[in-house]
C-alpha cells in the first residue's frame, strides 16, 4: 500500500523485491512506475511486522530499495 501526500510517499510493507523468483510477486516497482512515483522519491516505508514477505522488498541487490526512506 502506498500514500502519497504532498510531496511525502509511504508504503506500508514493501512486499517482495522487483527479481522475486515467483513471477506473481514483486510488482510494486512496476506498479509505482504507472503512477509515475519513482522508489527515489519514497520517503518513508512502515513495516507491520517483520516476515519475509513485508521486508525482503526493502533490499535491492544488496542496496536499499527505496534510498531516501
């Protein structure tokens, strides 16, 4: 889930990271992208609980998905 406000963006659980080996997971990027909401531009990433499918998202190769969160 995502909000935007103003020029904040948060996403509430990041969910799983863009090369998911499952194919019906880790669309978030894509899907911010046809909002046309770049991860550079997320500001802040709450997570619910610490499970793999809230946090593996929050790491992308080794980096930060989202670098100004």
């Amino acid at each position: 889930m995502g909000l935007k406000i103003g020029e904040e963006v948060a996403l509430i659980d990041k969910g799983f990271r863009e090369e998911s080996p499952n194919p019906d997971f880790g669309w978030l990027a894509e899907g911010l992208c046809l909002l046309g909401i770049k991860s550079e531009q997320v500001t802040t990433v709450f997570l619910s609980h610490a499970h793999f499918d809230q946090l593996d998202g929050t790491v992308n190769k080794g980096k930060p998905a989202c670098t100004n969160a």
